[in-house]
C-alpha cells in the first residue's frame, strides 16, 4: 500500500467514527485528558478535514479555525466525513507530496496529518463506546510514525510517556503506547 491508501484508510474510519457520536455524548471525557468528546471532534475536524485540504493546497489556516465549535451543526459529522474526501482527493495528487509546507517536507506533514487523523480518532471511539478498526499495513505505517515522532511529540506536550503493554500487542497497541495512550482505556 502507498502511504496515501493509509491517508484514506485512516480517513474512512474516522468519518466512520464520528458519525457514530451521539449529541449526549459531546460533554464526556476522552483519553485526552485536555479534551471532552466535543473538544476532541472539533479538532479533528479543524486538523484533520479542514487543515488536511489546506495543507495540501499550501493554504494557511483561517485563524479561528482551532477555536471553531463544528458540533453546533446537527449534521457536522457528515460535513466532516465530507470534508476528509476532498482533503484525501487532495494528496492524491502526486505534486502534492513534492517539495515542502510550512518548511517542512510534504511527506512529513503528510505522516503528522495521518498521525493526528488515526490517534485522535482513535480516542474518539474510546470515549464514545466505538471499536476502532486499522488494516494491519495501514497500523504498521502508524508505528512507524510513532516510532519516528514520539521523542518531539514529548518535548511539545502532544504525547505523554510510554503506556506499557504485553508481550504479542499488535502494531496499534504499539502505536497507541508510545505515543502514551493507555490501549485498554475506557471511558
């Protein structure tokens, strides 16, 4: 698989996701103790929809985008699922993966994007009751990821230390533990 298939893998669970959460479940708590289940999908929306297209586009973000409130809009997670097709259309385009964004490379802000989409994702389903389902290639190329970014995601606050996992986890739980999420969390 090319790394653009796990872009779109991550994308199609994540719109399978949100369009699993209830209003009544906006206000509970999340593995993000930063973040309440509303919280947590206006982030995604702003950083993962909206901010995934623009980044593509080398557009910068609107400055209230992080501030926004998606979920006011009874149907924001169709709007979402929406908004990651054309974000995902967007890195089809092989000039997109070319050359760099915000002086970074694409290829790099391409695997950031994707480790936003999948770990926050991710912790939606945990918050709200869902099971979160990766194709084992798309959940090895998030290790990966993991792997490359956790000691600066540390140093920035966007991770916390390693959770411990058993002998035999599977590449998610791996993932899900570096990047100190606890895989068996529940709300």
């Amino acid at each position: 698989m090319t790394f653009h298939e796990h872009l779109a893998a991550g994308a199609a669970e994540a719109a399978r996701i949100t369009s699993g959460v209830t209003a009544g479940q906006l206000g509970d708590p999340t593995p993000c103790p930063e973040y309440d289940t509303r919280a947590l999908a206006n982030h995604l929306v702003a950083y993962t929809g909206i901010g995934m297209e623009l980044r593509a586009r080398r557009e910068p973000h609107p400055d209230d985008l992080a501030t926004r409130d998606f979920t006011t809009d009874p149907q924001w997670a169709a709007g979402y699922a929406a908004q990651l097709d054309r974000s995902v259309a967007a890195w089809a385009d092989p000039a997109v993966w070319e050359g760099e964004i915000n002086g970074m490379a694409a290829e790099a802000i391409a695997g950031l994007l994707y480790l936003e989409l999948v770990l926050h994702a991710w912790d939606l389903a945990r918050a709200t009751g869902q099971e979160y389902r990766l194709d084992d290639a798309a959940a090895a190329a998030l290790l990966g990821m993991v792997r490359e970014q956790a000691e600066m995601y540390r140093q920035y606050k966007g991770f916390a230390e390693p959770v411990e996992v058993p002998a035999g986890a599977s590449d998610l739980d791996l993932a899900l533990a570096l990047s100190g999420r606890d895989p068996r969390w529940t709300a």
